[in-house]
C-alpha cells in the first residue's frame, strides 16, 4: 500500500465473526469513509432479511444479489466495505473486490469463531449455521480453507480487539 491516496475502497472479507462489520465501523470513521455492509445492503435492497432471502429464494439467489452489491458499491470510491463471509466463492466477485479496492482478510481460529458466531446462530440471524454451530463453523472453515488467500493483506483477529485492528490497517496504509 503506498498510501491512502492510492486506495479507492478498503473490502474486508474473512469468514462470519471474524470481526468484518465491526471493523468497518471503526475504520469508516477514522477515514470519514463511507460504510457498506453488504448483507445490509442486500436486505434494504431486497426489502427482506437475510435468513428470509434464504428460506424463500434460496441460496443462489442470495449469492446473486450478493454479485450485484459488490459491483455497484465497489465502482465509486472512499468506501469501507464488509462483505458477507461467502462473498469470496465467486470468482467474478474476487476480481471486482480486487479491482475495486484494497482486500483485507480478517481470520481467526476455530475457537474465537465460535464463541463469537454462537449467539447469533442461536438468534437465527445466520442461517447457514443453522443447527449444531460448532459443525457447521469446522465444516464451513474446512471448505473454505483458502478462499481469502486471494486478499493483499491478511490480518488475524483471534487475539486482537476490533480498534487494535482497525489501527493496523491505517498504519500500513501511511
């Protein structure tokens, strides 16, 4: 990163309770950016949540809205963008991130991510952990395994507070 200047948008991605939204939160304020969280763009966009987009569209659907988003907010610039865990499957959507911004990965071990992840699996506001939460965070993490290696930077959260994060990223971008 050769300073702000150069860096249209910041894309966050990583796997859900990594620390993606609360991030952007930070950094869209210290930079006076504008914040994009792509499941809440889909939702105001589709007029629905995204566990009702699940149930009554089903997940391609979902995915497809997903695509749209990503191109629409990463044509324009000075946005911090936290995209949805899965944003990464599609190929189209790793080149629009790429070509749209600054990719950062946010990762963290098992552990944390369940922690994390458990209590809103539980309040039905992931519908892809729908059930047992640990099975499904270790079977998700394992067929996603190296989905992000595409980001130019990768950041571990495991042990850092979402600020501690947010600072890291500021200090690369000088």
């Amino acid at each position: 990163m050769d300073g702000l200047g150069k860096c249209r948008n910041i894309v966050l991605v990583g796997f859900m309770g990594t620390g993606k939204s609360t991030v952007s939160r930070i950094l869209s304020e210290r930079l006076g950016w504008e914040r994009i969280d792509t499941d809440e763009e889909i939702e105001r966009r589709a007029g629905k949540t995204i566990p009702q987009l699940f149930a009554e569209e089903g997940e391609q659907s979902f995915r497809n809205w997903e695509s749209r988003v990503l191109e629409d907010v990463l044509s324009g610039s000075g946005k911090v963008v936290a995209t949805g865990g899965g944003a990464v499957l599609r190929e189209s959507n790793r080149r629009v991130m790429l070509a749209g911004g600054w990719v950062v990965a946010l990762t963290a071990d098992k552990d944390s991510l369940i922690k994390r992840v458990s209590s809103s699996a539980a309040a039905g506001s992931r519908p892809l952990l729908a059930g047992d939460a640990e099975a499904r965070v270790t079977a998700l993490l394992e067929s996603r395994q190296r989905a992000y290696d595409f980001a130019q930077a990768t950041i571990d959260t495991s042990r850092l507070s979402p600020a501690d994060v947010a600072n890291m990223m500021l200090n690369w971008m000088r």
